[in-house]
C-alpha cells in the first residue's frame, strides 16, 4: 500500500475537501479554511506513517461536521414539514444511518432523512396492541399508493423550496440533494411506520420498523434503522468506544483501497453489523492501547476468513437477516481481511523493529505487538 497517498486521502475524507463541491460555497469555504488545521491524529506517531494512519482511520469526525449535517438535514425537514402539512399530509422526522450513529468517515456526509407519514401506518396483526383491539382505523389506502405519493409531493416541495439545490430524483429508495444552499447533501427518504410485535409489547420507538419504497420496482422494504443504532451504541458502550473505532477503520480502509483498485462490495451497514460480533475484550483493550482496536479487527475479520460458516450465520444486530446473504457480500470480507492483515504487519513492524527482520514472525506476534503497544496522545 502506498500509505502516504493513504494518510492524503484520509485527511482529505475527513475534512470534506473531496466533497467540497456538493456544498453550498460558504460551506464550501470553510471546509477548505479548517482543513488547513491539523487534528490531533496527525500530530502523533510523527515517523510510523502506517501507525499514523491507524490512529486516524479509527476516530471520529469532527464533530463540528457532524452538527452541521444535522442542522442541514432538519433544515430540509421543516421545508417538508410546512409543504406537506399544508397538503394535509402529517409527518415525523427522524435520521437514520452512520451519522446518528457517528460511524461516518467523511467530513461531508449525506445524511439519510426519513419523512414518516403519520396519517398511515401498519402493524402485525400478532401483536399485543392488534389482539387488544387498539387498531381501530381501517383504510383501503396501501403502502405503495401512501409512499408514491409522498414521494412525488416530497420531490415538488424540495424543488420549489431549493431552488439552487440539485435534487436528484432518479434513485429508487431517497431523493438525493446537494449545491446550492446546502451545507451538507442530505438524502430524503420517503416512509411510515409499521408496528411490529415487539413495538406492541415495548412501546419503544427503537423496536418500531420503518417502511420505505424502493419505486424502480415498485416494492415496499421493511427495516429496523433504530434498533440497529440502540444496539450498536450499547454495545460499543460496553467496551469503552473500541467497536465504532473498529468500524471507522474497517470503512476507511476499504474506501483507500478501492481507491487503489480493489474491489470490495461489503457495505458499511454490513461492516458495522460484522465488527458487532467481534470479541468484547478485545476491543475494551483498545482504551488503553488504542492499537490493540486494530488486533481484534484484524483477528475478526481472518476468523471470518477462514470460518465461511461461521461468517455467514451471523446475523445484522436488529436480528432481521444474515449479514452475508449473498457471496459478493463474503468476498468483500475477504478482501477487506486482507487488507488488514497487511496494515496490521505494518503498523506491528513500526512499533516491533525486531519483526521487520524476523522470518519466523507470525500474525500472533503481529496482535501481541499492537495489543502491548502505547502510542501517547
């Protein structure tokens, strides 16, 4: 790997300047002016470039980023929220995807906005609330006819509402914008509620499913976006901040060598959904010696590897299918393995001279190294 092109193109991600014209020209602007401060990350480590990198690929992003692209998405969701009311269309907004969850990696970062259709929802009849008769407002409306037509008021509102923006009505599941007065793209996604059995018995907002609209097909597609979040949040909790580390890493490293040529078809919900089931000591190791994030990542991934069974019973954290449903999906583990394994030798070699001239070093030597090591902040 050519890390020196890789730490340019993390700072990059990270500051947003590779995004930069798909924002609004002040925001543009700052972009450009904050990407000349250095942050902490790259102030440490000055002579293991591959350590360096490590460190970097595992944080956060500025925070100041991830507000702003909050504010710009409930931003966009006022301008719905008055166009549609006025259309006698009730709705909520809620964010869903890696920037509620703060495992996103770029500086600019689309932000998935749900507008939830509250005048209609579904639920399964096996729940508490349905067997208790508390569904009492049938309708001959349908989820396809309810999401196409807030899809095509929606696209209308956003139009006349930004003007200057580029709203992109192409995809089947969002309506993409980006420009013009936007200081971040948000991606607007039409839907409604469904109550599921456990959203019945609970009451708890993060076990009710949303129900969106893939419109190439037309067909209506179930998920759990807030169950996933609660999940991951506590999981990551439990073992001092060392699991979105893990998924920061596994994203940057993929996106670097898919700049490189690789081809890696893992999705980020599928990198967050396997980095889950990794080794709770492992990563809790990672407050201390931030590194030992990177052995436990690296050890995951090649148990995976090596384990194709094993890899493809686990299950996305919100329980609703397996990760690996398809083999492109595994394959892109695989190759993601790889590209670990090589970072991991590389980091350890940096940290262990010694390694660098060993012939009988094995990966073992490799995790002990990074799980042992200490890099001052």
């Amino acid at each position: 790997m050519n890390i020196n092109k890789r730490l340019d193109q993390l700072r990059t991600r990270r500051s947003g300047i590779d995004r930069a014209h798909r924002v609004a020209m002040d925001a543009a602007a700052e972009v450009l002016a904050k990407s000349r401060i250095d942050e902490a990350w790259q102030k440490r480590a000055k002579d293991q470039p591959h350590t360096r990198y490590c460190l970097g690929a595992m944080q956060a992003v500025d925070p100041d980023y991830t507000r702003i692209s909050i504010e710009t998405a409930e931003r966009v969701g006022k301008q719905l929220l008055s166009g549609l009311q006025a259309l006698g269309i009730p709705i909520e907004l809620r964010l869903q995807g890696s920037v509620p969850l703060d495992v996103h990696i770029r500086g600019v970062s689309d932000v998935d906005l749900l507008t939830l259709e509250t005048g209609f929802y579904t639920y399964d009849t096996r729940g508490a609330m349905s067997l208790g008769g508390q569904y009492r407002s049938p309708t001959q409306r349908t989820s396809l006819s309810v999401l196409g037509n807030l899809r095509t008021q929606s696209e209308r509102i956003l139009k006349d509402k930004f003007p200057a923006a580029t709203v992109d009505t192409s995809g089947g599941k969002a309506i993409a914008m980006s420009g013009g007065s936007l200081a971040r793209p948000v991606d607007v996604v039409p839907s409604h509620w469904h109550d599921t059995v456990d959203y019945q018995a609970s009451r708890l907002e993060r076990d009710r499913s949303v129900t969106i609209l893939d419109r190439k097909v037309p067909k209506k597609i179930d998920n759990l976006p807030f169950l996933h979040i609660h999940r991951v949040n506590e999981r990551d909790k439990s073992v001092f901040g060392g699991l979105k580390k893990a998924i920061r890493l596994c994203k940057n490293v993929k996106n670097d060598a898919i700049e490189e040529g690789r081809k890696i078809n893992f999705p980020s919900f599928d990198i967050a959904a396997t980095m889950y089931h990794a080794d709770s000591a492992g990563f809790q190791a990672g407050i201390v010696n931030e590194l030992a994030v990177l052995a436990e990542t690296q050890r995951f991934l090649d148990e995976l590897y090596h384990d194709e069974a094993k890899a493809k019973s686990l299950m996305v954290p919100d329980g609703s299918r397996r990760i690996f449903d398809n083999d492109d999906k595994y394959q892109g583990l695989r190759t993601l393995s790889y590209e670990m394994d090589e970072l991991a030798k590389e980091v350890a070699k940096e940290q262990r001279p010694l390694l660098r001239i060993s012939p009988q070093a094995t990966i073992l030597d490799t995790r002990k190294a990074l799980r042992e090591t200490y890099v001052p902040g």
